[in-house]
C-alpha cells in the first residue's frame, strides 16, 4: 500500500498570546470593535480566515498619498484605487493593520449573505481599531454596498494565499528584527535607532549609531543563529495601558540628541500595551504581528554597513534578510552566479578568477586603444601643423575645419589629445610661428534627433577663437563655452557635412 504523506499546517501555541492583567479581556459582543493589540491576527498570528460579523461601514475617498521625504526609501504600500471606497469596522480581524514599522496586510472580505467576495486593498489604525479599506465591485453602487455591510451582517474575512505569504513574510523580517536588535545592543552596545521592512524582496535595516567592522557582523550573526537553532520561542504579553504614564516616558537619546526609539502614537486610544517577548533574548513593546519561534529564521547580514551622514551626526544602516526573503536572495543570488558562470565558460568556484582575468585583459586592451588613440592623434596634429608650415605666406591666418567619425565614449578627450599634441609641435605664440585657427569636430556613425555630435576650437589668437565659438552658437546652435585659446561645444542632432562642414568653413572664410 502506497504511503500518503499529510500536510499539516502550522498552529500558534495556545500559550502564545498571554493577558496580563486581572480585568482586560477580549470583547465578546459582537457589536463592539476589538481594539488593535488584541485582534485575532495578533492573538494568532497563523490564523488564515475567521468568521465575524460588521460593527459599521461607511463611504469614503481614497487615502491621499503622503509626501515621500527626500532620500528615503519608501516601503511600497499596497496600490489604493482612485476612486470611492467603503471604511468598514469588523468585530474581529485576521487582517493587520499597518503598526510598529510593519505595513499592512491585504486580503478580502465575504458576506454571508450573498457569498460576494469583496478586496481589502488595505487596513489602518483609526485611533485604537482597525478599519478596512475595501474596494466597491466592479457594477456595484456605493449604497448597494452599504447594504451589504450593515451592523450585524454576517462576514468571513480571510488573508487568502497571496495576503498569508505577504504576512509570512512581513513577520519574519519583523520578528528577526526584534532579534537583531537585541543582540546588537546587548552584545556592542548599538542601540536601533529606525528600521525599515522594505518592500519584498530587498533587505530590510535597522539604523544604528556607527559603522561594524566585518567581525563584528559576523560575531552578531553567528549569535543570531545559534539562537535560531536552538528554536527559542516568542510569546506576547498584554495589559492596560495607562496613556498618560506612557506619554509621560522620556525616550532615550543618544549625546548627539538622536532619539532612540519612538514614543506612544498621540492618535492611539487602544488602551492596550503589548510586549513581545523572545525568550531569553528580547522584551520589546510593538503591535506588529510576530512568529511564535524564531526556530525558521535563519539571519544572514549583508557584510558591510552604508554610512549616512546628517547635519550633527554619522549613523549607519545594516541590512538583513531572513525566512522566505532570504530563500528569495539565495536563488536570485545563485541564479546570477550560475549566469555568469555560464558567460565565463568557468563553474561558478571559478567565477572570482575568471573575472579578475576579464578584467586585467580589458584594462590591458583599454591601454593599448589609448596608446594607438594618442599615437593617433599626434599623427594627425603632425600633419595640420605640416600644412600650417609649408605654406608661403608666414603672416598669414591658416583656417582649417578637421572633421571624423568617433562612435567612442570620449570624443571630446580624442580631440582635445589632437589639441595638446598640435600645441607641442606649432605652439601658439612661438617665435616665427605662424597665425592659425582650427575647428576639429566628431559625430557618431549613426545619428538621431537626439545624437550629440562633439565640437573643440583651438587657435594662437584668443579673440579669434572667441569669434569663432560666438559664431557656431549662432549660426549651428552649439551649446558651449571656453577661455584662451580653446573652445568647446556639444551639437544635438543629425550633423550634415553639406550643411554643417558648410557653414563651418563659412564661419572661417569671415576671418
């Protein structure tokens, strides 16, 4: 007989969620709203969909996209409609509304009544209740709806596939920051001044005061993990909370004046204060949502910290992924090593060799297009300054427009070598010498609207190449400028020799 393997899915331990203190309990009436810090998706964290029923909804324009600060990166909140949608109130909720630095869950809600399935495109915290933003069908008038979400009315409202890994994920990063920052600030006194749970899948980061050497990130790594392994637990402890002793706290500060932590909302009014604990390594108050072991959070810290300078202060951030975003980055990270490895034709033990070799190979092939472009460009400077020589008239200006293809990054450093070796072999102002102006100019083989096309002036006369640069702003509209005896201009477009070669040799025949 065939074996059959079951699959069991995960459960919260019944001793997870603890209340503390003698008189608070759960509501019961399902009239009246449970408050955030004691919602079914913060007693239960694994809970997937419950059946509960509507204290209130109402019509609403969709939330106003706040103002993203400058060089901040931005955690991307689930896409809101621009159009009208219903704020509903449950009694109860598997779906979290964003807090504690941790965004909000999506997920849908079902009515009872008609079966109709109706979108959470996000929750939010009004005061101390979770309200949901739920997204009116399509064909559906909005009084329609209302009557769908009358007080009493029967509803299951469940996270689904997509809002369940959404929130795996959300917990994972939440619960190892927790773990991290315990340890960073037990073990090297670093205390967390922010974090972000980026958006899926970049790493998340806590904030801390200075930089970590590579040992030390490794040494809090290692810690991590061996904690990890160990399976350590997580439960949440929850009481009253006294509001006014709460906003009375003086938050620490570091001597720069950097607060550490964030106080009380001033909008909260949940009147419920929860800790999560870690056992043995951390006792945090937060109303995120967190796993009930860190036993699958295996921690891997990018090896280096990004310094951020501030107006008083240099903090620095330190990234890290865990659970199924560190999958996520192990297999992305793999599948670009086994790519390049594929482009090298080397296993990717060798990649780090190979690339080293392709790269000592460019920087020898880059020198010897440099040392052929400079043996160039003196070749081409030998011959303008031969043609300004064999002419018989010493005192006479030669004028002379030296045009060429250069589908090269740097066409202006190609001319301006012509110009320095011209310099060498006629240089302006030598005894004898004779007057000269020369425009040197190059294009790209192929050209758009868009192409930018390179112009250099060079000349022994100061004025003479002032006139010369005026001109081609006018006459050609480069865009340009220069001092003494060079200029240089930038020409956006499809460059013509039997236009602008023409007027070029216009503008020199003035002289």
């Amino acid at each position: 007989m065939a074996a059959t393997a079951y699959l069991i899915a995960p459960t919260t331990p019944p001793d997870y969620h603890r209340i503390i203190s003698p008189t608070l309990q759960v509501p019961s009436d399902p009239q009246i709203s449970v408050p955030v810090g004691l919602l079914a998706c913060q007693r239960d964290p694994l809970l997937r969909t419950l059946q509960t029923t509507v204290v209130s909804a109402s019509v609403a324009q969709p939330p106003a996209i706040p103002a993203q600060k400058k060089g901040k990166k931005a955690v991307l909140a689930p896409e809101v409609p621009n159009e009208l949608l219903l704020h509903v109130l449950l009694h109860d909720t598997v779906i979290f509304p964003e807090g504690g630095g941790q965004p909000t869950d999506t997920g849908r809600i079902i009515t009872e009544v008609d079966g109709a399935i109706w979108e959470v495109v996000q929750a939010k915290r009004h005061g101390g209740h979770a309200v949901h933003y739920v997204k009116i069908r399509d064909g559906v008038h909005a009084d329609t709806a209302l009557l769908a979400f009358q007080p009493g009315a029967k509803v299951t409202v469940a996270l689904g596939e997509e809002g369940y890994d959404r929130r795996y994920d959300h917990m994972s990063m939440h619960t190892s920051q927790h773990m991290l920052s315990a340890l960073l600030e037990t073990r090297l006194d670093l205390p967390t001044l922010s974090w972000s749970l980026t958006s899926h899948p970049s790493p998340c980061y806590v904030e801390i005061p200075r930089g970590m050497s590579q040992e030390e990130i490794a040494s809090i790594q290692a810690e991590a993990n061996r904690l990890v392994f160990e399976g350590r637990k997580v439960h949440v402890e929850v009481e009253e909370l006294d509001v006014a002793q709460e906003q009375a706290k003086v938050i620490p500060k570091l001597e720069s004046g950097r607060s550490v932590g964030k106080a009380l909302p001033k909008d909260y009014t949940g009147g419920v204060k929860r800790v999560v604990v870690i056992d043995g390594v951390d006792r945090n108050p937060c109303c995120g949502t967190h796993l009930p072991s860190i036993h699958n959070l295996q921690l891997f810290l990018i090896p280096h910290t990004e310094a951020l300078s501030r107006s008083s202060t240099t903090s620095a951030r330190l990234y890290f992924l865990a659970g199924p975003r560190l999958i996520t980055y192990l297999t992305s990270t793999h599948a670009s090593l086994a790519s390049t490895a594929s482009i090298l034709s080397c296993g990717p033990t060798l990649v780090p060799d190979r690339v080293t070799q392709v790269v000592d190979e460019r920087k020898k092939a880059e020198k010897r297009v440099t040392d052929t472009e400079q043996g160039l460009a003196e070749y081409i400077a030998k011959g303008l300054a031969a043609e300004i020589i064999s002419k018989d008239n010493a005192n006479e200006l030669y004028k002379h427009h030296f045009h060429r293809t250069d589908d090269t990054g740097n066409a202006l450093g190609f001319l301006t070598s012509i110009a320095f070796s011209l310099g060498a072999v006629a240089p302006p102002g030598a005894e004898g010498g004779r007057p000269y102006i020369i425009v040197l100019s190059s294009t790209p083989s192929t050209q758009t609207a868009n192409t930018i096309s390179t112009v250099l002036v060079v000349g022994t006369d100061d004025a003479k190449v002032k006139v010369v640069g005026d001109a081609l702003k006018t006459k050609l509209a480069i865009k340009g400028g220069g001092r003494g005896t060079r200029w240089s201009g930038k020409f956006t477009g499809v460059w013509k020799e039997s236009r602008e070669n023409t007027s070029i040799e216009e503008i020199l025949s003035t002289l």
